[in-house]
C-alpha cells in the first residue's frame, strides 16, 4: 500500500532522476524521504551517482572574451617575426604554448610564425572550440569523456573548473511498475497539527499518520552542537571569574548601536554595506542622548573637543541588527555599579557576502571591567587568562583602532597546527567620551568583544565557517567532543 504522495513520486521518477524531482515538482526535498519509504516497500531502488560538470572560471571567461593568449599572439605575429618582450607580461605563456604546438620559433629572442602556425590562424584550436562550447553552458560528464586531455590541460591552466555533485537517482522496480499501474492506498491521518486544533481540542478526535519510528535503522542519541558547547564554556569562565552575565537585543537603536560608542553619524561601519537597517520600529531615544549628542558635537564638560558636527536625533533612530555586542555593554554603562564586571555572549549581525570565512551573523562575547582601580595591564591580563582557560598557550597583542577605545588592543592566538596567529576581535579602554555621558562619571572601563567561531573553526580543524550552521546531521553526530576548544 502506498501514500497519496508515494504514489506522485511513482509517477514521475520514470521521467527524470530523483534529484530533478526534488528541484522541479512540489515534491521538493520531501521527495528524497518519499524514496527511502518507497525504498523499504520495495517498490523502487535508489542509487546515487557523481555527475562532473566542468565550467569555465573567471579567466576562462576573460580568454572567451578577449581570445587566448597564444591565438593572440599568432595573430599578431602573422604580419612578421617579433621580439618576445613585446608580448608583455603573458610572454611566457605565448611562447610555451607557441612552442608546445609547434606554431613559432624562437630565435635571437624573436617569436617567428612556422608553416604550421600560419596554418593554424585560420583554424579554430580544439581549446577554443571547448571554450564556445563552455561559454554556451556547463559541460557535462559524457562530453568531458569525450577528450579528457584538453579538459585537464584547460585545468591546469584554471580556464575551467570541474565540480562534482552527487545526483540521485531512483528507478522503480517490478512491483514499483506494477504498483504505478494499479495503486492501492493507504488510509491516511492528517500529518500536522494545527493552531486551531489544539486552540479548540479537535485533535482528540482527528486522526494521525503515524511516525514508523521502529523502521529507523540507526538510532542517534540527542547531542548538543559544538557552538553551544564552547558558549558554555566561555559562560562558565566568565562566571567564575566574577563576572555577572547580561542579556540585550538583537534589534538596537542606532543610539546604542554606533552614537552611544562615540561613533560620528557618518562613519563608513554605519553604511548599509556593512550594517543592516530596518525599517523604523519607533526607537525612542533614552534620557542619555543629550550628553551623547553634546559630546559628539563639542566634547562636553570633559576634556575633548568631540567630532563636532551637528548631532542628528533622526540618525540615531534608526533600528539596526546590532553589529556589536558592544551595544549592549554600552547600555551596561548606563547601570553599572563602580567596581563591578559585566559579560554576554550573543549573535551580532554584519552584511557580509558570505565565504569560508565570513557570515553574516556570528558570535560574539562581551565584556566589561568597570573600576578605577584598572589599566591596560589589567585588560591584557584578563584577555590572557581568558584564552588560557579556553586552552590557548601563546596569545600577544596587536594594536588597533577603535572609535569607543583609547588605548585599543586586537587579541590573537597562535595555532600550533597551522603554525599561524589568528586575530580574534578588538579589546580596549573606553574613552571617556564614551564613560562619561553613560555612567555620568570618568572612570577606567576595559571592555573587549571576541569573536568565537573563528577560534573554534581552526581548533576543531575546520575548513570553513559554514559548518557551522549547515546542520550537517553526519558532521554533527561525528565531531568529536574533545575538539572542541
Ligand atoms: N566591537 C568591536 C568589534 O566588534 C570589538 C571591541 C569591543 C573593541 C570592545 C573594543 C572594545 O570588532
């Protein structure tokens, strides 16, 4: 017996692979645990193979574009012999490739045409042929069997690239034929809940599809995600460190966000290329404005001369995804007690185009020391003992700018594997423009914000910062624990 939905895929597997289904139909990724259930009925037979698709890379369009550098030159030359140094910086790939293909000489430093190579000027080269084909759209795994040598050399002269990606497929077996002719279907139940079910209690009387749990064939017990792992055991470092832990939001005002942290209204962070905006949810400004604002303006009543510009209330409005946790220790300030130490440990938001090593979202630990018992030693000691009891034996200091800092610190540790040092975040004293309007007096504030991702990455071995938040059920169930910073 079979499902209604069973019974769609029988229907279109005859027509195309299971992975065109999963991208073409409404069946989307849903059609893949439909297989597998298809699968245990015996009713088709799932396969999986590697589809190779070579492309043309960046380069490879530019020659597509401009011609390859050999024809070029063969072109250039068929007026006359010329001085190899005229070929500028691709000299050396035109008289290899000129060379290997036995359409020039090179004699006292003069590229000059053989019969060959006059020949050769009227002809399409197989590389050229490949290179229109490519433009025109991916190539295949048949056509790249077709003359795997020219594939390769375009290769390895990173014309192309080859990517490889796994294409499901699912074929019906006898009685998966024999059921598409003559289906017989089960009695089903609803397959969700919905509000208004639980809101009035008519799920008691409806009836469900059941789960076939006991079908499962590997059983995987629940296990808590690398980042949470690390994020506790930064928590629990801070908290017994004597640091009380805070919590704030991820939409902030552009007041607490940039203008709190001295950050002139037109400095590049607060850019759209760099932060995202929403639209505006009506952010009142707090009480604190009016010294922030003087303080941008003229300096206040400390000793500082403030950007001086005119202080916009309508630009320090503006909602952001906050970029910094730094946000939140600002808004710390404005309730700290002298001494006291503050944390948090929170997502922050950057639009960022993401790769291996950049997200757009990502995590952030924060923290400030307030006392006036404190200097830049001090910060450097917290940030060491910090690493250390996260593992890290070598760390050192670079320094770096702030607009909320003065002095201002990057952290880095060394990765023994990689033999490399890695930046980690930004760490310094807050200036007082910053002190004095939030807290309402002048006192030494550290404050550092890390990043925690980066570090895990290279401690767990990871190529990419993606791994992450892929949800990638096989790396989850496999990462082993004692990896994890
Ligand atoms: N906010 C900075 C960042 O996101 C880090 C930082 C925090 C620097 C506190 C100095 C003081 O990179």
């Amino acid at each position: 017996m079979i499902t209604r939905a069973e019974y769609e895929l029988l229907k279109y597997l005859p027509k195309g692979s299971l992975s065109d289904v999963a991208e073409n139909t409404s069946l989307g990724d849903g059609a893949y645990s439909i297989a597998n259930s298809l699968q245990k009925k015996g009713l088709v037979k799932i396969d999986e193979r590697i589809e190779r698709i070579v492309q043309l890379t960046d380069e490879g369009r530019k020659y597509l574009e401009d011609g390859l550098p050999e024809k070029r030159a063969l072109c250039a030359l068929e007026c006359g012999a010329r001085p190899v140094s005229s070929f500028g910086e691709e000299a050396p790939i035109v008289v290899m490739w000129l060379k290997r293909k036995g359409w020039a000489e090179l004699s006292s430093g003069k590229l000059e045409l053989t019969k060959d190579g006059k020949e050769a000027c009227k002809l399409q080269s197989p590389e050229e042929k490949m290179l229109k084909r490519l433009g025109a759209g991916g190539v295949g795994s048949e056509e790249l069997s077709e003359d795997p040598e020219l594939i390769n050399t375009l290769k390895d002269r990173c014309i192309v690239d080859i990517r490889e990606s796994k294409v499901l497929d699912a074929k019906l077996t006898d009685k998966g034929d024999a059921m598409l002719k003559n289906p017989v279907f089960e009695e089903e139940g609803l397959s969700s809940v919905t509000h208004e079910m639980l809101k009035n209690g008519s799920w008691r009387d409806k009836k469900f599809r059941r789960y076939g749990i006991r079908d499962a064939e590997e059983i995987w017990p629940a296990r808590a995600h690398p980042l949470k792992i690390a994020i506790d055991k930064i928590r629990r470092i801070f908290l017994e460190m004597g640091f009380e832990e805070t919590e704030g939001n991820f939409i902030e005002s552009s007041f607490w966000n940039f203008d709190a942290l001295f950050q002139p209204q037109d400095h590049p962070a607060r850019d759209l290329a760099d932060t995202f905006y929403l639209d505006d949810l009506g952010h009142e400004l707090p009480p604190q404005h009016r010294e922030v604002s003087k303080m941008h303006e003229s300096g206040g009543d400390i000793e500082s001369i403030g950007w001086r510009y005119p202080w916009s209330k309508e630009v320090a409005k503006q909602a952001v995804l906050r970029t910094h946790t730094t946000s939140l220790s600002a808004q710390n300030l404005t309730r700290a007690k002298i001494p006291s130490k503050m944390f948090s440990v929170g997502r922050v938001f950057r639009n960022e185009s993401l790769d291996y090593k950049h997200l757009a979202e990502f995590y952030q630990v924060e923290g400030i020391v307030v006392s006036e018992e404190v200097n830049f030693k001090n910060l450097l000691w917290y940030l060491k003992e910090f690493y250390k009891k996260l593992g890290f034996k070598k760390i050192r200091f670079r320094p770096a700018y702030f607009p909320y800092t003065e002095m201002s610190c990057e952290p880095e540790v060394y990765f023994e594997e990689r033999g490399e040092w890695v930046e980690l975040g930004g760490s310094g004293i807050f200036r007082p423009e910053v002190v004095k309007p939030l807290l309402g007096v002048e006192c030494p504030v550290l404050a550092w914000g890390l990043g925690i991702e980066r570090p895990l990455m290279l401690q767990m071995g990871l190529g990419d910062l993606r791994t992450f938040y892929r949800n990638d059920l096989d790396w989850l169930r496999e990462y082993k624990t004692d990896e994890v910073l």
